[in-house]
C-alpha cells in the first residue's frame, strides 16, 4: 500500500460538481492500494499517520494531526501503484482489484475514525475533483507492505 500523505490547510473533493469530502487544516491521504494487500496494511498505514509528527509545534514538526485535532481526507488513487521502468505509458497492473481496493481504502478511513480523527472521504472509482491548499508544501510517501511501514529506496535501489 502507497499512501501520499499532505499537510494542508484545506481540501476538498467534487463529484459531478457536488463536494463529497471536505476538510480544514489536517492531511490529505491519496492511498494506493496494490495486489496483495491486506488488512493488516491498511491498519499500518492508518497508524502511521495518525502518529506522523508533521505540524508545527515546539519545532517545525512537533504533533500528530490527533494532537492538532486536525481532519484527514481519505481519496483513493490506483495511480500511485503504476510501474513506469518500460515505455511512456503507465502500467496498472500492480493495482489492486477494485473490490479489494475500495475495502481496504475504507479501513484506512476507519481506522483513523477509531483513532480519534475527523475524516471525510472521496468517493471510490468515481472521476473527482480535487482541490487543495497544501501547507508548507508538506508531503510524505508512506509504504507498508506485509503489515509493516517499509524503508523508502535507496537513491539507484530498484524497489521491491
């Protein structure tokens, strides 16, 4: 699972022209779900972010967006798990089928909803709008596989 996590100051997503998932100050979450994921990856995921340290406090980054009583914004995004070592065109292939993609997309939602935090959604499988004021600009990958946060490549490293 790829989620793309941004502070921002607030976010919104439109579908057909209505807003369908809004928030203030808090992040924004774009979660990619791959073939293979489980549960356990959208609870990793979600316990992540919930713990990031990312708004400013004492230092630059301080507290959690529980300790800022700030808002998540969930949008599912198959993109992040394109592949795009062969050719100009993105393959998709590594994305998760849309049922197990749009069930584990929830549980991070939900799972953040246990920890405490406000959260909206996107609306799954559906062209959105989506607009935003990033702060800072602040954004993070968060990776999990097998359950567990995974080290970001090494600068030259293939991934795994």
């Amino acid at each position: 699972m790829i989620t793309l996590v941004q502070r921002v100051q607030k976010a919104h997503v439109t579908v057909d022209g209505a807003v369908v998932g809004a928030i203030a100050a808090g992040l924004l979450l774009f979660v990619g779900v791959e073939a293979g994921d489980t549960e356990a990856d959208a609870d990793a995921t979600a316990k992540k972010v919930a713990a990031l340290r990312v708004f400013p406090g004492r230092t630059p980054t301080d507290l959690s967006v529980v300790d800022t009583k700030g808002s998540c914004l969930v949008v599912s995004q198959f993109t992040l798990a394109a592949e795009l070592r062969h050719g100009n065109r993105p393959d998709f292939t590594a994305a998760a089928p849309p049922a197990l993609a749009d069930a584990l997309y929830r549980r991070v939602a939900e799972q953040l909803t246990a920890a405490g935090i406000q959260v909206a959604t996107g609306r799954f499988g559906a062209s959105m709008l989506v607009e935003l004021s990033n702060d800072g600009p602040f954004s993070l990958v968060v990776t999990v596989r097998g359950g567990k946060v995974v080290p970001r490549p090494e600068a030259g490293t293939p991934a795994s």
